[in-house]
C-alpha cells in the first residue's frame, strides 16, 4: 500500500490526482505533470518490509500469487531503539508522542482493538485521563501496545490513519519482536491454537505466572 505522506512529501506541494503501476514504478499524474518514483520508495513503512503478500488463509485466491519479499530485515529500526541507553529512549518516545492529539484514530483504525468498552474511556476506575497530560499520553500509548502484544499483525493502519504522523508502530513492533523471538509466533499467520500471551499453562517455567 502507498504511503500518501511520502507521496504528499516528494511532490512538494503538488497535488496528486492519479497513481498508477507502470513497469515496476510509480507514475503519479497531477493537473500539468507526471513522475516517476521507484515503487519501494512510496510504499508504507510496513508493506516495504512484508514478509506476506499473499493471502496467508483464504478460500478464494483472486489473481495470481505474487513473489514473496525475501532477505528483509524487519526489525533494523526496532534494534536501532533497543541500542539506545534508558534516557535516549525516554527522550526518544517522549518525542514520537509529542505531537499526539489523543484522537484515538490509530485505536479506531486498528483491527485488533475491538474491545466493547477500551480501557481509554472506561470512567469507573477510570485508568487514564482523558487529556494531553504527559503521564496519561504515556499511559495510552504503552497500554495500547501491550494490549497488542502477540495479537498485532504490522498491518500498519494505525499509522495510517494517525493524522499528526505519528510513527506508532514503533511501539508494537516491539511487542510483535519480542513475541516472535520468544514464542515463534506471529500474529495472523498461525492459525492453530491460542496466541502464546492468551494462554496458562500449570507448568509454565516462570514462577511469577503462578
Ligand atoms: S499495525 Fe498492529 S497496532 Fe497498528 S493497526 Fe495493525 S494490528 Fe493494530
Ligand atoms: S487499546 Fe486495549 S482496551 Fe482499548 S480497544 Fe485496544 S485492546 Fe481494547
Ligand atoms: S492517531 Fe495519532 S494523534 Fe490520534 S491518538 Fe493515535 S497517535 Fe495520537
């Protein structure tokens, strides 16, 4: 999927009015121009590290299948964030969220936060203010992702439709990370059995499940 921002940015104002796939690259059509743009360069930041471009389940497989990425590194910016001493990742999530109006359009957006009453406006307790207090933005922002950790798919429609650009898939790629190294398990591929956080198990190693 393209990403309209890239879009938006590389036509320096210009207005876009017609994209189309033409020879591996993308022609962007507005009132009196054209141009051409690598396709990997416009793509969202999920879908440029993808690892399935066909249907992982389906009854009806439309079109032909398409060559699956290989050889991609899904996790360079994540490792990038882990390499960071504690006080330049507080600084650095301290910025990502900075410009965060509270209008839950990536929890609205997401298909996996479809909890009747979200944590966000449940009032009796109430978990988490309502406003732009740094506390509460912090608290919204980790509360959500570990919601999603083991059930995250990197869909990427929470950054999608954040309208301040706010790069909020930083947060549950790690999640999505670290459940993938411990557990094997990636969301929305295994279809068998339960998600490895959704499950109990009497022999389980860790003393303080207990
Ligand atoms: S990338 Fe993850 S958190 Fe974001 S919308 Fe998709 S499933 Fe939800
Ligand atoms: S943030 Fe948590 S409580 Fe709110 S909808 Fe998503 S999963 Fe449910
Ligand atoms: S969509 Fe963006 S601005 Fe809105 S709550 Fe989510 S991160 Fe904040």
């Amino acid at each position: 999927m393209l990403d309209r921002r890239k879009v938006w940015n590389r036509l320096e104002g210009r207005e876009p009015l017609e994209v189309v796939e033409d020879q591996g690259q993308l022609l962007v059509k507005g009132r009196a121009f054209e141009e051409r743009f690598p396709r990997a360069e416009l793509l969202q930041d999920n879908c440029a590290i993808c690892l399935h471009r066909n249907p992982v389940v389906y009854d009806e497989l439309l079109g032909e299948a398409v060559p699956e990425q290989t050889g991609v590194d899904r996790y360079a910016d994540i490792r990038a964030v882990e390499a960071l001493t504690p006080e330049e990742k507080w600084q650095y999530f301290e910025e990502l969220i900075a410009p965060c109006i509270r209008c839950y359009a990536c929890r609205n957006a997401c298909p996996q936060c479809y909890c009747p009453l979200c944590f966000v406006d449940e009032s009796k307790p109430q978990w988490v203010g309502k406003g732009l207090d740094k506390t509460d933005l912090r608290t919204f922002h980790f509360l959500r992702a570990f919601h999603l950790a083991g059930r995250c798919t990197d869909c990427g429609a929470c950054e999608r439709a954040c309208p301040v650009g706010i790069k909020v898939r930083q947060f549950t790629k790690k999640l999505e990370k670290d459940v993938w190294e411990r557990y094997q398990f990636e969301a929305g591929v295994i279809v068998e059995g339960r998600p490895p956080l959704d499950v109990f198990l009497p022999d389980d190693p860790q003393e303080f499940i207990k």
